[in-house]
C-alpha cells in the first residue's frame, strides 16, 4: 500500500493524542521508521501543517448569550399567554353575546388584538428558531 505525507499528516493529531487505532498507529510508525527526515520534521512541528485556530471568546460571552437566550424565550412564554388568553375572552365574548341585542364590537377588538398577538408570537419564534442565540 502506498501512504503518502498527507495521510501521515491526517493521522499525526490521532496518533499524538493516542486516539488512533491501532492499525492507524501502526502505519504512522512504519512511516516514520523508513522516513526519519519525516517524522524529525513531524516532532519538531515544522512540516507546514497547522490546525485552523479559532478566534478568542471574550470570557463573558456565554454568560451574555445565555442570557440573551433566556430573554427570549421568556418573552416568548409572556406572548404565548397573552395571545391564548385573549384568544379565550374573544370565545367567551361569543358566548356571552349570543343574544342579537348586543354589539359585537368587543369580541371584534378582542379577536383583533388576539390575532396580532399571535401573528408577533409566531414571527419571534420563527425569528429565534432560524437565527438562534
């Protein structure tokens, strides 16, 4: 079988860490036994290889986004309320109002600032579950 630098390469960070099986352990030591030059440049780090770095995270910053996160949500829930407890005065207006002789104007506000209320849940959650924190 022919392994090239590149898949050394790949197998390097296992086999450094010992997560490699042994198999994989294998191959990278008989490598480096018939290139010494290789697994010199290997120990050494100079091979040209390097691990994408992630940028700093500030300390605070999961604090802030957990709290970002629980805002949210918290005035989700508020809105949930709110939107299912109009929703039930419009349908107890029905109820009430069953006789011709009173306006429906009541039970129209009602359901009106019901519906916007649920209209607004439904945008932040759709908002909240497509951007995340």
């Amino acid at each position: 079988m022919n392994v090239t630098k590149d898949v050394i390469d790949d197998l390097w960070p296992l086999y450094t860490d010992g997560t490699a099986s042994a198999d994989s352990r294998k191959l990278v030591e008989e490598y480096l036994r018939d290139h010494p030059e290789w697994a010199k440049k290997l120990r050494e780090g100079t091979t040209g290889f390097a691990w994408p770095s992630t940028p700093p995270i500030p300390p605070d910053e999961d604090t802030r986004m957990l709290n970002r996160i629980k805002k949210r949500m918290r005035n989700l829930r508020i809105l949930l309320i709110v939107s299912i407890s109009l929703t039930a005065q419009a349908f107890g207006r029905i109820v009430a109002d069953t006789s011709w002789d009173v306006s429906p104007l009541a039970f129209i506000v009602t359901s009106a600032c019901a519906a916007v209320c649920w209209i607004w849940w439904g945008v932040l959650n759709w908002r909240v579950r497509r951007l995340g924190p």
